[in-house]
C-alpha cells in the first residue's frame, strides 16, 4: 500500500501529465469543472484549483441538479457549491427536469440526463468565454466503458474508449478528461489526504444499470484473478486510441477520393479493392454518416457492402440503414439514399 501523501501527489502529477501530452490547459485560458459532490469530481477540482497558478489557467465549477432524486440531488449540488466556494473557484448551479425533457422527447432517461447535463456544461463555459469542460472520468470509468463496448460487439473504436480531450461538435464545447489514468483508489485517496468528505449517489449502487453491475459485480470479481485489470483495460483503451487515430488519418486519404454529392457517395471500384479491409470498413462507415448521421451502421452490413463492393456485379446492391443502399455500378462503388436512386 502507498500511503496517501504519494498518491496525492501522484494525482496531481497525472493532471499535469495529461496537460503536458495533450496541452489540455493552455495557458491563459479558462476551464470549467463538472462537479456532482461525488469524490471523484471533487478531486479533480481540487487538484484543478490547487494547480491554476502552476498552469496560468482560471478554474471555474458547474454543478446540475437532474431532478431525479428529489432532496437528495438539490443537497448534492449545494455541497458542490460550497465546496467549490470553499476553496474560492467561481461555481454555477443549475436544475433541470429529466424525467420531464425525457418524457416530452420520448428518449431514455440516461440519454435524457447525459444530454442536458452537456448543454448546461456548454453554457456555463459559454459564460466565462471558454469552450474547454473537464469532467472526472477515471480509470475504472474508462475499463467500464470498454467492456460495456465490447460486449456489445464493437470494434476497434469501441475498445478505445473515453479519449482524455474530445471534441463535441454538437455541444460546442471540448470534453477534457485529465484523470483516466488515475484509479479509484488513488482518487479515494487523495480525498482522504485533504480531508475531502464527498457525498454518495445512491443511484450509483443500482445494479440495474449494466455499467453499475459491471462496476460492482463483473470488475471487482476479474481483479480476484487479474489485479489492476482496470488500469490495464485504461491501458488498452489508450493503445486502441493511437491505432484508430492512424487508421483514420488513412482512411480520410481513401475518402478524399470520394465523389460526394447531397444524397450519394461514389468511389472508384479498383481504388476500393485496392485498400486495406480496415479502410475499406472505415471508409463504408464514414460514407453512411456523411448522408444518414443518426443509422447504426452493424459490423455484419459493413461486411456485406465491402464484399458487395469487391466482388458484386454491376446492379446489384445491399440494404443499409438510414434510407441507404450500397451498389455497384460501372466502375465505381456507391452509397446512395434509396429515394433517391433510379
């Protein structure tokens, strides 16, 4: 065991770690902190808040209440309040109505939550004339989310998980995320060692919930037999990442070729058969979302489009979501919405 001063400043060292690789935190610049009252959120805007002086950087909280666990919810964000104030970081509040949103635009209640917890995050941030958000998702989030990914049969892009800055167009903002290579332990820790009392969500014990299950049934049962399998899941999401960012780059080479109108994308058929079969998938994957955004495109149908592409004859053609069809025609490959294909 590390005693809790090592780990403490180990926490901080993996902030100023990611800052240093990814240059999260420029200097002069201001960053907005996702606060729940839980310890993980509260270490991060601890350590945030005891390094803006070392990074040149203004630190800022927001906390949101979703609505779903009535007294209990409305007490967590006015601790993060005073937790935040306690150690002089400029803190906003906010509220809202999940169930309500959710019922309304007839959508799940987590989507709902994730949803409206991003536009407040992104307004706040608006406010202090930033777009760069940071949350606490750490180690063990990080394995949580490439085994849910796994299990439900994803690919590379699944197994590489949360990245430590993305951008989310649709929110205007750049998600940060300095503490995925830090554990839980470490983060209990480093609350112990600054005397941070945090606040406990009861919905988070709710096993229902297939990340809950896995964090308290699926994880703590694997690390009897593999300890630290988190870390090392953390690991492999960030060894996924670097391929997939290589693989992308590659693979907009292949979709500079494309010829891109409003309701097809046509490519030369030797120039697909020509390349490498990840391209090919990423390619086809690509294609969909350029003219269907919102279809799931299933491994199987990426499949069957590259061997339609490969080795179908001229007419033929294949289902794909979204409204799309992928077909051969002449020399060149296409995905092109049905409605609009003679």
């Amino acid at each position: 065991m590390y005693p809790h001063g090592w780990l403490a400043v180990n926490i901080q060292n993996a902030v100023l770690t990611a800052n240093r690789k990814l240059a999260l935190f420029p200097a002069g610049s201001t960053v907005v902190v996702g606060v729940s009252g839980g310890a993980d959120s509260l270490a991060l805007l601890h350590a945030l808040a005891s390094l803006r002086k070392r990074l040149g950087v203004q630190v800022a909280a927001a906390t949101l209440d979703h609505g779903l666990r009535g007294a209990a919810g409305a007490e967590d964000a006015a601790y993060a309040v005073r937790m935040a104030e306690q150690w002089n970081v400029p803190v906003t509040a906010g509220q809202v109505d999940v169930r309500g949103e959710a019922a309304r635009t007839k959508r799940g209640i987590e989507e709902t939550a994730r949803d409206l917890r991003y536009r407040f995050l992104a307004q706040v941030a608006a406010d202090h004339g930033t777009s760069r958000v940071a949350v606490a998702h750490h180690a063990g989030d990080q394995a949580e989310t490439v085994l849910l990914h796994l299990f439900r049969g994803a690919g590379l892009n699944g197994l590489a998980g949360m990245r430590v800055a993305a951008r989310l167009p649709e929110y205007e903002i750049v998600l940060l995320r300095p503490l995925l290579a830090v554990t839980r332990r470490e983060i209990e820790a480093y609350c112990a060692s600054h005397q941070i009392a945090a606040r406990e969500d009861a919905s988070n014990a709710d096993t229902q919930l297939a990340r809950n299950w896995l964090r308290h049934t699926v994880l703590p049962l694997i690390e009897t037999r593999f300890p630290g399998a988190p870390r090392a899941l953390s690991d492999l999401a960030e060894s996924a990442a670097r391929d997939v960012d290589w693989l992308e780059a590659l693979a907009g080479e292949l979709a500079a070729q494309a010829v891109v109108s409003e309701d097809a994308v046509r490519l030369p058929r030797p120039v697909f058969a020509a390349a490498p079969a990840p391209l090919q998938a990423r390619f086809i994957r690509w294609a969909v979302h350029l003219l269907a955004p919102d279809a799931e495109l299933s491994y199987e149908r990426t499949a069957a489009a590259a061997g339609l592409f490969i080795v179908g004859e001229r007419g033929q053609r294949i289902e794909l979501p979204g409204g799309l069809s992928a077909l051969v025609d002449r020399e060149d490959v296409i995905v092109v919405r049905l409605d609009s294909w003679n």
